[in-house]
C-alpha cells in the first residue's frame, strides 16, 4: 500500500478488490493539497476524483490518469510516462496540465483548462492529439 511522509507519498503497488485486480491510485475530495507521488512499479490507473485547488506531481510510469469533478489544480507530468499513452480531464474546471510527453489527451465537458506542453509536442511520431468534446470551453 502507499507510505507517506506529510504529502509525500511512495507507492509501490495499491491493489483494490476488483473483478480483475486493477491496480489504481486514488486521490478524492481533496482541497489545497500539494502532493507528490512517485510510482515505482505501474499502476494502471490514477484517479483524480472532486479535488479543489491541489497541486499534483507524478513522477514514475503509469497506464492512465484521470481527472473528473476537479477544479483550480495543477497536474505536473513533466516527469511521468502513461504506458497507455492517455490524460482523461471529464466535467473538469481550471485545470493546469505540465507534460513533457503523453500522445493523447481527452477533455470532456471541461471550461478553462491549460495544457502547457513544449515547442516539440506534436512534431514527434505518436504525440500531439488532443481531443475535445462540444461541451468544453476555453481548452
């Protein structure tokens, strides 16, 4: 499970009891929080659920990430790899994204959300797709 130091945390496998042993991280109903996590083996799936105002680092491989319900947040990915190459931001607000790589990024039903990428995004083979559905606003 995670072991934390403050809002340092250290996670090596975080199993939940589903139908077939996923492995996600969840953080939920969070507010002001400035936390990084460092991801030794992948996990297939971190979720960010109704967060407010937090401030979130992500250090290591994982599968995906997901963000819904979350408002006023900073997602620093500058040093994550998603193996399956994809960001989800769903019924989101005033996301801040910071990556280096990830090929796709998704926003659905999101208003005022930022992805700070470098000059390069999109120039290389398999990267640059951001798909937006008709209900965001300001992506």
């Amino acid at each position: 499970g995670p072991n934390s130091s403050g809002n340092h945390y250290n996670i090596r496998s975080f199993t939940t009891m589903a139908a077939f042993q996923r492995t996600q991280l969840t953080f939920e109903k969070e507010n002001d929080q400035e936390r990084v996590v460092e991801i030794s083996q992948p996990a297939q799936t971190v979720f960010l659920h109704s967060n407010s105002k937090g401030t979130y680092t992500i250090r290591g491989k994982i599968a995906k990430l997901i963000a819904e319900s979350c408002s006023d947040c900073v997602l620093k990915l500058d040093e994550c790899m998603l193996v399956a190459g994809m960001l989800e931001l769903i019924n989101c607000t005033g996301i801040r994204v910071q990556c280096s790589s990830i090929p796709t990024m998704t926003a659905d039903n999101c208003t005022n959300c930022v992805f700070q990428v470098p000059p390069s995004w999109g120039r290389q083979r398999g990267q640059g797709n951001l798909i937006t559905s008709e209900d965001c606003n300001n992506v």
